[in-house]
C-alpha cells in the first residue's frame, strides 16, 4: 500500500504527495496531460518536439540554465512523450527541492523559444527517430502495425512522427500548442520521497498559485470501430531473420477486460514457462523469440502478437502456430494454476514499478493524471486478484479473430 | 498569497550527510561470504549469487564461461530447466543466470512466502547443474541467431569491430556470448570442465535482500552451502593488453544506414585505478553528462545526433575509453572531427571553475540515488567484494569527487585520454562515409563476413 496526500489548487493543478524517508530524495513529476493523440494529421510528432522544447529555456532561466542548475543542485532530470500523456521529471537531494518549483513553474508559464533552438532541435528529434526507428532492424514495424490497425484515431501514427510533418512544424505552432495545452488545469504534480505535504503544499501554492486556468481542452476523438477484415502487408527491411507482427483492436486500460486480456498475454509470454516460449521457442524451434502484449492506454489499445521466425522456418507456420495457442485458449480455457502463476508474476511486477523515488513518481502519476485516481496503484493489485479463469476464455474468444486483425510480415531485403 | 520573486532562484537546504546503509555479513566455513539487507517494505526477497568467473576467463573458447554460467538456471541433475522455471514462475519469481567480463552471477527471486523454497532451487542449481545436451545446444543455436541478427544493427557492429581492433588475441577481442565458430563447438563436457575448474565458493557472495530475518534465512544457507566445498585450482594468468597499431580507421559497411554509428576509442583503465576520482570528473565534462562538451556541441549545437556520450569501461582488469555516437551520414567527419578536438581540448585546457564546480556537486548530489533500490544495493556490495574495496569505499569516492581540482581535471585528461592514437570505428554506409574519413588516415573495411 502506498500512502498519500493530495490537495488541488484553486486554478486545477492538481497535486499527490507520496511521502516516504528512505533516502534524502524527492521526485518531482509534472505531467501534462497532452500526447500525440491530441496532434493533428500533417503536424505528427509535434507534442515530443514540443517536449524537447521545454528544456531550451523560459524567461527567468534562459537558455542552457534549466539544466545548469539542476546540475548543481545535484539533480537529474528528464522527460518522455507518450500517445497520451507528456512527463517532465526532476530527482532532487530533498534539501534542493524548493529548485524543481521554481524551475517547472518557469517553464509552464515562461516559455521563451528562439528560431534556432526550435530548428536545432527539430534536427535532433529527426536524429532520434533515425536511431530508433529507421536504422533498427523490424524499427517500423510498430508504427506499421498502428497505422494498419487504425484508420480514424489518433493513435495510428507514432509518436516520434514523420519526418517530413516535424519538416513542416514552426515556430508559430509552438505558441499554439504551448498555450492550448500547458497549463495548471491540464497538469498533475506527483512529489515521491523525503518531502512533507504540508512543505509541498507551502512551494506549489508559492510558485503555481499565481497562474491562471486556461479552461477545459477539448477532446473530442473519431475511435474506430473493430476490425471486420484482415489486413495484411509484407515489409522488406534490412533484416536477417523474417518475422511477423498482428495486432487486434481492444480495450482502454480503465476497461474491466484490460486486466484479464493483460493475463492472457502474460500465459502467451511471460517467462521460460509461458505457452508460446515452451512451444514455440524451447520445444519446436519455431521462434527465435515470440512475445504477446496488451497495450496500456487511455483509448482502446492494441493486442499485439509478434514473432522472429528462426533460419529455415516458414513465417506464415509460426504466425498460425502463434494464433492458434489463443484459439486454443478460446475453446478449453486455462487451469487456475496458470491464472495463479501470471497473477503472481504480476503482482511482483507492480511491486517492483513501486520501488526508488523515481519509479514510484511515475507511476502514480499516469493514475493520478490521466484519471484524477491516484489510489489506482493500490487497486491495481485487487483487481488483478479478481480475474478468473472464466474471463481469460471470455476475452480470448471476443477479442481474437481472423477476420479481424492486421498482419505485417517482415522478410529480408534480399528476397525482395 | 505569497507570490514568489521569480528572479531570486531558490538557496537549497543544509544538505544530509550520506550514509551508505547497513548490511549484515557472514562467512560461511567453505568462504563462501553471505550477505544480508533486510527490508520489509515489499513481500518480495531476492537472492544474488556472485561468482568471481567472468568472461575473462574465455581462454580459446569465446562464449564459454558466460554460456556456463547461463546454463546454471536451466536445469538441474535432477530437475528439468522448465519444470524449475515453471516452479518458481508460479511464486512470482524469476530465475536467470549469466555473466560479466568480471564475474558471473545466479539470481532467483519470489514473492517472500516461498523464500525457503527459492532457495533451496537456487542452492541445488549451482551445486548439481544438469548441463543437458538439449540445453546447450539450444543455447547454443539461440546465440548463433542472435550473431546473426545482430549484423543488423551498426551500434553492435561499431562495438564489435572496436573490440577486434583494440583487443586482439586477447579475450576481450571477441563477444562475451561466443562467436559463430565457438559456439558450434562447445559441449556438454566442455561445459562441465569449465564449470568445476571456475565456479567455486572461495571468493563467492551471497546477497539476500528484502522480506526476510538473518535468524530464518542464515541457518537455510548453512544447510544448502556450507558443504558446498571448494576444489583445489590454479589460478591462470590473464595476458595483458596487446600492443595495437594506433590510428586505425575502420568501416564495418552497411549499405543501408540511414545513420553512422562512430566510436572513437583507445585502450582504458582498470577499475582499481587510483586516480578514479579524477577520471571520473573529468569523463563527466568530457562525455558523461547531458551537459557535456561533447553533448552540448553535437547534440545541443550542430543538431548531429540525439545524443554522446564518452565512458572509461570498468573491469578488474584495463578495458577500453569510448567516445559513441550515432549520427547523420552526411556529418560523419565533421562529428568525429569535433570528439577529436574535445578530447585535446580536455588535455590542453584547465576546466571553467564554474562549470567544474557543477559537474562536482551533480556527481557528489546525485550519489544517494545510486544506492536507492535493493538491486542498486545488491550490485554496489558486489563492486565492493569483487574490486576488493572496504565498506567505506562508496562514502570516501564520494568526498575524493567533491575535492578534484582543475589540475586534476587536465592530468587526468592528459594521462588517461589519447586522442592522437586513438582508433576510429564508423559502422555505415560506405559509398557516403569513406571520403569523410580520408582526413583522419587511411580508412579500411573490415570484412564482416563469418560474424
């Protein structure tokens, strides 16, 4: 159980306090609740570039001094873009904590960007996605299979974006976006470590109190619907082994079927004792590796399944083989010794994403920030106690069909 | 309300002094060393096994001690690898082994109710591996795949070739998991050779952590470890470092890079180098930081690369100094042109007070949160033992950093860091790099064939 307190500001900011003494540390979590979802079509990857914006200086802290600063104060700092939600982070020694206020407010209300900054770091997040996307083996694949699945919602381009969108993004977008979106009412304050509510309450009262609401940001989205074809598409890429890569549309992680389809995922893969790496990897030989997932996000995400074929193997025979494991478990179900093992190995993992300052902040946040639920990390336990083997058959036989998934194959470039 | 003057950046508190925390120790009569930090927060424990085996210990066959030491979690002579994995799955846990350049290690986990029972799978694991031929050949073939896909990726490639270039004929030379010709060669019983000459208790450690009582956990251990006896051996000599040919230029080409992945490398230091503090501060300006020299031109400047970072490698025995990045192809020389400069830059020049002075308290503010979690822990107490380091190390590192001067800064530069002999290793497209390169000697391509 973690404990917390939690107070609002009178213009929205929320803030949760999880005070705890074991080391002289405070985590500082501001996030806003702004992702790629909210961009537009021709203007992708637009809310991580802002992200790396945030760090080039505001009127009190110019240029370089954010980080300058921190650095001195013996202080690490960091921040990430998801489809949902933007998260800026400071670790502090707790004697410095006052710093982490004074510098986020700045930049919440400060923010002061030059041309050449903007276009410095445009050219570093195109840098960013040829490192992690275009110069990986499979490093398209994810967005690939997003952009399959998906045909109306936001979530079908990669939060990196592409490159010729960030090529199109100005100045003037970052003055749009910056007041659309940061602002006390769309933001959630997370404090994890040595620090007291009462001090907490004391500096955000001090250093954001002052900054008006800029009112409710409109979220209106086009969801679709679920798949009722199959749509395929074979990649050729600088890969030495083929693989293959299906997603099925779901659920939100706020669903009651988020946990059940998360175990199911957990039976397919987790571990050395899972179906698909005791069948598929150790047993047959089929995969080189093969993985199930559940993705965690405010709209419906993806299940996804993915595999690498080992040298000699026909891709399309692990792809059905892969299948017909949830197939299987749509027909006959599991034992409650399986569901027991996959609960066990979560609760262990919620654990483990409790443990450090850091790790702690994070995770409360994405509760706190995108559902105003902070307790939801002491729900998360009970509620995955509650699934039963019932549900496990229940979601593999509702979510999974052949008829209604998308497939990509990756093959090597020389069997083009 | 109080409204703040945003002008007046806000004087930090009297900081807390450091302490590191508290653990408990015990030798067992085989020397096997026990160590034991209790902590109820969480009903989990974890046990790490340290053995002081580690890939150095390759003479011949690349891959063989850390296939060994993987191997360790895959069964046993009486125990199935997947019935043990499933076993412990089913508490929650987890079960893995492998190894470092320096030492390889066992760990197995729970939730803390099947404590007695982790450790009785962990005690018979390393006191009677199976060694099965199904294991090690799928092992075996698992890695060769992995080579194989690795080809892939010019980040693997640049390391791979700078440990050709900087190391050869040494172990170091080759990759910690075995290349395509050992790994077609090693089994069962060279396996169990190798496994009874290195892992031993005499110089081992055993890290409890978590929901557990020295009074329940310790007389547990004496059952499953104390009988764990030692076998006599002579210890090898591990051959120094080769002498290189300095200046290399090499190309591992990939004809489809979008990126160069650059490493500008010369052999390193030894973690037990007296000088580490200076190093340490030194590097941080140099490439250890976001607020690096080097950072800052590449990234923060020129828009190269999403990022840089030099590193001095630690191992017992001297490793190597890496400057690495990925970048652009049409910037290749101009990139490593920069990392060349700031590197003399460092050897010519006493670094800006104010900036040494920030670099210090970033290092000496943010020592605590490296010593938070129990695995941050865990691993901090392994150092300790493995590099023969007393207990007062870490607090005594600490107060060295706060007080490296600008003299340090620039000796530490001028003996540690080559710029004029390092060697250039660029994994990328070829037809766009080569003339790039041409500036710094006499590029060659390494001929990746047989990886």
């Amino acid at each position: 159980m973690i404990e917390f307190g939690q107070f609002s500001l009178d213009n929205g900011l929320k803030v949760v306090v999880a005070e705890n003494k074991r080391a002289p540390l405070v985590a500082f979590d501001l996030m806003y609740h702004v992702g790629s979802k909210n961009e537009d079509w021709g203007k992708t990857g637009f809310a991580h570039l802002f992200e790396h914006l945030m760090f080039e200086g505001s009127r009190h802290a110019p240029g370089k001094l954010f980080d300058e600063l921190l650095q001195n104060a013996g202080g690490e700092n960091n921040a990430y873009t998801s489809e949902d939600l933007t998260n800026y982070y400071e670790i502090l020694p707790s004697h410095e904590i006052e710093l982490a206020f004074w510098l986020e407010s700045d930049r919440m209300r400060f923010l002061n960007i030059s041309q050449d900054t903007f276009l410095n770091q445009r050219d570093v997040v195109i840098e960013e996605r040829r490192q992690r996307v275009d110069n990986q083996p499979y490093g398209t694949a994810m967005e690939k299979l997003a952009s399959l699945v998906y045909t109306q919602h936001p979530y079908r381009w990669p939060v990196i974006g592409y490159v010729d969108h960030l090529m199109d993004s100005t100045l003037e977008d970052v003055s749009q976006f910056y007041h659309r979106f940061y602002s006390p009412d769309n933001a959630t304050l997370v404090l994890s470590g040595d620090i007291s509510l009462g001090l907490a309450k004391e500096y955000s009262e001090k250093y954001f109190g002052e900054f008006k609401p800029s009112g409710p940001v409109d979220r209106k989205f086009q969801f679709d619907g679920k798949l009722t074809e199959e749509r395929r598409e074979t990649v050729f890429d600088s890969v030495q082994l083929p693989a293959f890569f299906m997603g099925f549309p779901t659920v939100s992680e706020t669903d009651p079927d988020y946990f059940a389809l998360d175990l199911l995922a957990d039976i397919l893969s987790n571990g050395k004792s899972s179906r698909f790496y005791q069948d598929l990897v150790y047993s047959n030989g089929l995969a080189q590796s093969v993985s199930a997932f559940q993705e965690q996000n405010e709209h419906p995400g993806i299940f996804g399944l993915y595999g690498i074929a080992k040298p000699g193997i026909s891709l399309k025979n692990l792809e059905d083989r892969a299948f017909a494991h949830i197939e299987a478990i749509a027909e006959k179900g599991v034992s409650e010794a399986e569901l027991e093992k996959v609960k066990n190995l979560s609760v262990s993992s919620v654990i483990s994403r409790l443990q450090g300052v850091a790790n702690s902040a994070d995770f409360i946040s994405r509760y706190a920030g995108l559902y105003q639920n902070p307790d939801f990390v002491n729900q998360l336990i009970p509620l995955l106690e509650k699934v039963t083997v019932n549900d496990i058959q229940r979601v593999a036989s509702t979510y999974f069909s052949k008829s209604g998934r998308a497939v990509l194959h990756y093959l090597p470039k020389q069997n083009a | 309300m109080n409204t703040p003057d945003r002008n007046q950046i806000p004087k930090g508190k009297t900081p807390d002094p450091f302490v590191f925390p508290q653990w408990q120790e015990y030798t067992l009569i085989n020397g096997l060393t026990v160590v034991i930090l209790e902590d109820h927060t969480f009903p989990t424990i974890n046990f790490r096994l340290m053995v002081p085996a580690g890939g150095i210990r390759d003479f011949g066959i690349p891959g063989l001690t850390s296939l060994t030491a993987e191997l360790i979690s895959r069964g046993t002579v009486t125990l199935e690898g997947s019935a043990i994995a499933a076993e412990i799955e089913s508490y929650g846990g987890r079960f893995f082994s492998g190894c470092q350049w320096d030492a390889s290690f066992v760990f197995i986990s729970s939730l803390s109710r099947y404590q007695s029972r982790a450790l009785e799978l962990l005690a018979e694991s390393i006191r009677q591996p199976g060694f099965r031929e199904k294991e090690v050949s799928f092992l075996a073939d698992q890695r060769l795949n992995n080579l194989k896909m690795n080809r892939d990726s010019t980040s693997w490639l640049a390391g791979y070739v700078s440990n050709k270039v900087l190391f050869p004929g040494h172990p170091f030379e080759n990759p910690i998991n075995g290349t395509s010709e050992s790994l077609t060669k090693i089994s069962p019983g060279t396996v169990r050779n190798h496994f009874s000459r290195w892992f031993q208790p005499t110089g081992s450690l055993l890290i409890v952590m978590g929901d557990t009582h020295p009074d329940k956990i310790l007389p547990q251990i004496e059952t499953h470890f104390a009988s764990w006896c030692p076998e006599p051996w002579e210890p090898h000599q591990i051959p120094p470092l080769p002498l290189i040919r300095h200046n290399q230029i090499v190309i591992a080409d990939k004809p489809d890079a979008v990126q160069s992945s650059i490493r500008v490398t010369h052999h390193g230091i030894s973690r037990k180098n007296p000088d580490l503090p200076a190093i340490i501060v030194m590097n941080t300006l140099l490439g250890g930081y976001f607020g690096s020299r080097l950072n800052l031109k590449l990234r923060e400047e020129k828009g190269f690369t999403y990022g840089v970072r030099s590193a001095f490698s630690e191992r017992l025995f001297a490793g190597f100094f890496t400057v690495a990045t990925d970048v652009r192809n049409s910037v290749t020389g101009e990139a490593i042109r920069e990392i060349v400069h700031e590197m003399k830059y460092m050897q010519t020049h006493l670094p800006d007070s104010k900036v040494l002075s920030n670099v210090r308290n970033f290092l000496v503010g943010r020592f605590p949160s490296d010593f938070e979690t129990n695995e941050q822990l865990s691993q901090a107490i392994m150092d300790l033992k493995l590099y023969g380091f007393d207990e007062q190390y870490f607090t005594r590192l600490r107060n060295q950093i706060s007080r490296i001067t600008a003299d340090q800064v620039l000796d530490a530069a001028r003996k540690y860091l080559n710029p004029d002999q390092a060697c250039i290793i660029v994994a990328g497209k070829a037809d766009d790099i080569e003339a790039q390169l041409s500036e710094f000697g006499n590029p060659v391509q390494y001929d990746l064939t047989g990886i």
